[in-house]
C-alpha cells in the first residue's frame, strides 16, 4: 500500500483517574525524524514509545505530543489546609495586635497566606502499573488514524503517478515510432549533401554506405528504448507492489532520466526532441509527487 508521508493522528486513553492523550503529525523528510515529547510521569517509557512508532512508519518527520489530564470529577493533587498551623498564626497576631495597641486582628486572607497554612498534595497523576498500558493504547490509536491518512492520501498520489507513467509511456512510445524514420531521413540527407558537395560527380556508394551506419550507430537509440520501457514496468510495478516505495522510486526516477537525456543527446529530428522535451516536463512532475511518498 503507497503512502503518502503527511498525516495526523491523534486518540484518548481512559485511566483510573486521568485521560492520556497522544496527537501525531507527520511531514515529508528523506528519513525518518522522531520527535516525541512525553509527561516527565511518562518519561521512563520514551524507548518503547519510539519502537511503536518506528514500527508504524518508515519514512518522515514525525511529530509525537502526549498529555494527562484529569478524569472528569477528578481533581488531581488538591489543596489541603493545616488548621493548626492556621490557628498558631492567627493567636501569634492576636497576641502581638493586643501587645501593640491595635484593635484589628488578623483577617482571613492574611492567615491563607502564610507559609504552610494551603498545601498542595502532590500524587503521581498515574499509577506505575496502568502508565504503559495507557500511553501504548493512546500511541497506538493515534499512529493507527496517522497510517490510515497516509495511505488515503497515498492512494490519491499513486493513481496521479500511475497517470504520469502512462503519459511518460506515450512520449516514449512516440520516441519509438519516430527513429526509424529519422535514420531514413538522414540518410537522405546525407545522400543530397554529398551529391551537392561532388557537384554530380559519381557516388561510392559502399562509401555513402559506411558513412549511413557510423551515423546510424551514433544516433541508435534502441538500447536507451528497451531500457526506458523496462524502468516504465518497474514503476508500475512498484506503484502496486506494498511496503515503501519512495526510495526505490526516487532511484528509478534518476535511472529513466539519464536513458531520457540521452536520447536527448543523440537526437536528430524534431518530433524526437519534442518528445524527450514533454518525458522531461512530465519526469518532473513524477519527481515531484514521489518526494511525498514514504
């Protein structure tokens, strides 16, 4: 199954307590990238997040974020309050208001503020045995929807180059159709060109003959043709095979475009160099699509 090498994912897991949320996006990139940021309460599972993940993908930046939350209902780490120390600050005022003179004692909201009257309880927000089982259910969710995006948007990718192949098929094919005709045509013109040279003197002909194959041989593009048609099998191929894809392909690419510009290179007819010019155009636009796929 092609796949593309965008895509987002993103799934919940329900514990005791809290609710661990996992978000995965990915971009294009010639390897794979991971970034993963994790809850420290999670951190001691980074090494076995990472092996999900790069069992899930191949090829591209990816982007891993995790969350925990509390539960609905849950309050997690709340406030306690130390009433004795609140009462042994608020005598202590009382005391020293009297001592002073002064008729006003301690307000409430001076006694919450003193060192120690409002602590918070601090709880692990995740119990040591459900944290893997929690995050590996929410990592897998998540990297599940990304794959199943990946592969939609791959499978739009692979009909567009399927497409291009196609049209690529077509230029080559014209390319094959139009050089036997070209090397009849230099031939003729190599025949004229001699005979205005020499004036209406006679022709050796083996001569003209030996002359018509060196030039033949040098404008041959045969060989280029068969392998042109073998890497256009191969791209079919590979567009219907599984597994990855956009390495071989980006191989491949560079493989027909050396036999394209060759072709180019020996060219000695106008509808052949018109032809090599569009298998150029739509080359690159097969380069374009496959440095999207995984």
């Amino acid at each position: 199954m092609i796949r593309s090498m965008t895509g987002y994912g993103r799934a919940e897991a329900a514990g005791a307590r809290t609710i661990l949320s996992v978000e995965c996006k990915s971009v294009n990139h010639r390897h794979l990238d991971v970034s993963l940021k994790l809850p420290r309460v999670l951190g001691a599972f980074e090494a076995d997040a990472r092996r999900l993940i790069q069992a899930a993908v191949q090829r591209g930046r990816i982007d891993v974020s995790s969350a925990v939350t509390a539960a609905e209902g849950t309050v997690l780490n709340p406030l306690t309050v130390n009433v004795a120390q609140a009462k042994e600050y608020a005598e202590a005022a009382r005391t020293l208001a009297q001592a002073l003179g002064l008729g006003d004692g301690p307000s409430l909201g001076w006694v919450m503020a003193q060192s120690g009257v409002l602590t918070r309880e601090e709880q692990a927000p995740l119990a040591p045995e459900e944290a893997w089982p929690l995050l590996e259910r929410a990592l897998s969710a998540a990297l599940a929807e990304l794959v199943e995006r990946r592969e939609t948007e791959g499978r739009a990718l692979g009909q567009e180059l399927a497409g291009l192949g196609t049209t690529l098929a077509g230029h080559v094919d014209t390319v094959a159709q139009r050089a036997p005709m070209a090397v009849e045509r230099r031939a003729v013109r190599l025949r004229e060109r001699m005979q205005a040279m020499l004036a209406g003197a006679e022709i050796d002909q083996a001569r003209l003959a030996t002359e018509i194959a060196v030039w033949a041989d040098k404008t041959d593009v045969s060989e280029e043709l068969a392998r042109l048609r073998a890497h256009l099998t191969q791209l079919t191929a590979l567009l219907t095979g599984d597994g990855p894809v956009g390495r071989p392909l980006d191989f491949l690419i560079q493989e027909i475009n050396r036999e394209v510009n060759t072709i180019g290179s020996k060219a000695d007819d106008l509808e052949i160099s018109q032809a090599v010019i569009a298998a150029k155009s739509t080359l690159e636009k097969v380069r374009e699509q496959v440095a999207n796929l995984e």
